[in-house]
C-alpha cells in the first residue's frame, strides 16, 4: 500500500493498474486476520495491524462525510453509453436532479433525442463530438479541446449570477487490460495531458472539469490533469463514490474538478440505462 508509487509503470503501465484499485488492498486486511486465526497465531494477528493501520491513514479520511449544505451551483456529469436503450428517460432522470449545469459523456447517434428532453429544463446547450453541455445559465465562446483524433472535450464558458465561469468536459480515451500489452493507457494518457495543457492556459480563475477520465485520481499518470485542481469527491464527499460498473462500482473514474472554486458537497446520483453512475456537486462560487 505505501510502496505503490515504487511500482515501475512499464512494462505494461502496472504501476497506474495498481493506483487504480489501491483502495481495494484493504481486502488483504480480513484475509490475513482469517490466516492468523486459522494458524492461532498471536504475532501473526498483531502483525495484522500494520496493513490494517495503514490502510486507514491512507483513506480513513475519504470515509468521513465531508458534505455541507450550501452552495450555490450543482454540477452534474454523466457518461450516458452510446449504446443507452433509453436516453430520453436517462435524460429525464438527470434534469430531475435539479442540476444547474449538466454534462455528458459518450454521446452517439442518440444525441437528438437529449436535446429534445433536456429543453425545456435547459434553454442553453453545446455540443461537441462526443460531449454536450446543458446548462439553465447562457453559455458563450464554446469550442473543440483537441485531446484525440476526434472529439472528446469542449471548453464553454457558463455566466452565473456569481460571474463567469470555465466549464471543461472531457472523455479521455479508454484503456484495456489484455495479457498481451498488460494496461493499456498511452493514448488516455496522452490525452490527458493534451487538456492538462489547456487548462493551464486557462484564463478564468474560476474553472470546472468534469468527465469521464477512464482512471481514478490515485493514477499516477493522470497526475498532470490532477494535481493542479480540487476533486470535489475527495474535499465534500463521504466515501469513495465509485462510479464504474454501474452494476457493482469498482473504481471511481468520473470526475468534478475545480480550480478558484469551493467544493461543498459530492455524491453519486442512482443508476440510469448507462453502465456509469452520475456524479454530482454542489459547489460554492
């Protein structure tokens, strides 16, 4: 648990595999304290302490509720899966929230139908590629982030009552496990740091990203994105707030970041016809 950064990364990116489920060694915990009373082991049920202890330093924290109540925009984010059978109750489901600003990922051919559902609720909306925006606040100055050979991010610019503010969507590109090549991530990476490099150059002081990153903020290498901005799970949730398989969450790697910006609530929203959970914060200008 504390020597995953000495993980080497190549070959096969085991490293950024290892960060990306480091919150489930905690499992080795009850395993070993099983192996101590089956061997009625004294020393080896003390022994048990050390991973048990350090696992808490590592993330008793995220366990603590961290929420409050105010806050005075809600940001949701959703990779919908183009092969949604139903995006207009999807769609229903997420203006139901309440959000004030809505992003997904993942659009298709089904794109039409999320704006027909989502306007009445969101008179303002963009769309680039594979990534749209609803916002209830005028948008201006939107454009294309190019992070892949397609599609995949939009810069917007959202005008609240409280000021301009940067909204970023991304859906970095996915990565696989096979035996062959191991964890397959370059592109992802690469990706990352395209927009790693547009938010640097960010003018506003105030600044969202929100999307599908396909990793977990524990990845090493998706630090460049990372480590100049807040997640809103980590500073306002309680939990981990895992996101993916929808079915039955393994790791969380959707995400609400900001910069300039005060996080004061995170939670996941219940299941819709996608294979992601929705994420949602509450936030403080």
């Amino acid at each position: 648990m504390l020597g995953h950064a000495c993980i080497p990364n190549w070959p096969g990116h085991l490293g950024s595999l290892v960060e990306t489920f480091l919150p489930w060694t905690g499992l080795a915990v009850p395993l070993l304290l099983l192996c101590a009373l089956i061997r009625r082991s004294r020393t080896a049920a003390v022994a048990v302490l050390l991973p048990a202890l350090t696992w808490c330093s590592l993330f008793g924290g995220t366990l603590r509720d961290k929420r409050a109540p105010d806050g005075d925009l809600t940001v949701v984010s959703h990779n919908v899966n183009e092969h949604n059978p139903d995006p207009t109750r999807t769609a229903r489901a997420l203006a139901a929230s309440g959000a004030d600003v809505l992003a997904l990922e993942e659009l298709g051919d089904a794109t039409p139908r999320y704006e027909r559902a989502l306007a009445h609720t969101y008179p303002h909306h963009v769309v680039q590629g594979t990534v749209g925006l609803w916002s209830k606040y005028p948008i201006d100055t939107s454009r294309t982030v190019d992070i892949a050979p397609w599609p995949r991010a939009l810069r917007t610019v959202i005008h609240t009552p409280k000021g301009p503010v940067a909204v970023y969507v991304a859906h970095l590109l996915s990565v696989r496990v096979t035996p062959a090549s191991g964890f397959t991530t370059t592109k992802r990476d690469d990706a990352a740091h395209l927009l790693a490099t547009a938010l640097r150059a960010e003018p506003l002081r105030r600044t969202i990203l929100v999307g599908d990153f396909n990793g977990t903020l524990d990845d090493r290498a998706l630090s460049a994105l990372t480590s100049h901005m807040h997640a809103a799970q980590t500073e306002a949730g309680a939990g981990f707030g895992l996101t993916w398989p929808a079915s039955f969450p393994l790791a969380r790697i959707d995400h609400i970041l900001v910069r300039g910006i005060d996080p004061r609530a995170s939670w996941t929203l219940p299941a819709t016809d996608s294979d992601h959970l929705p994420v949602a914060a509450k936030l403080r200008l």
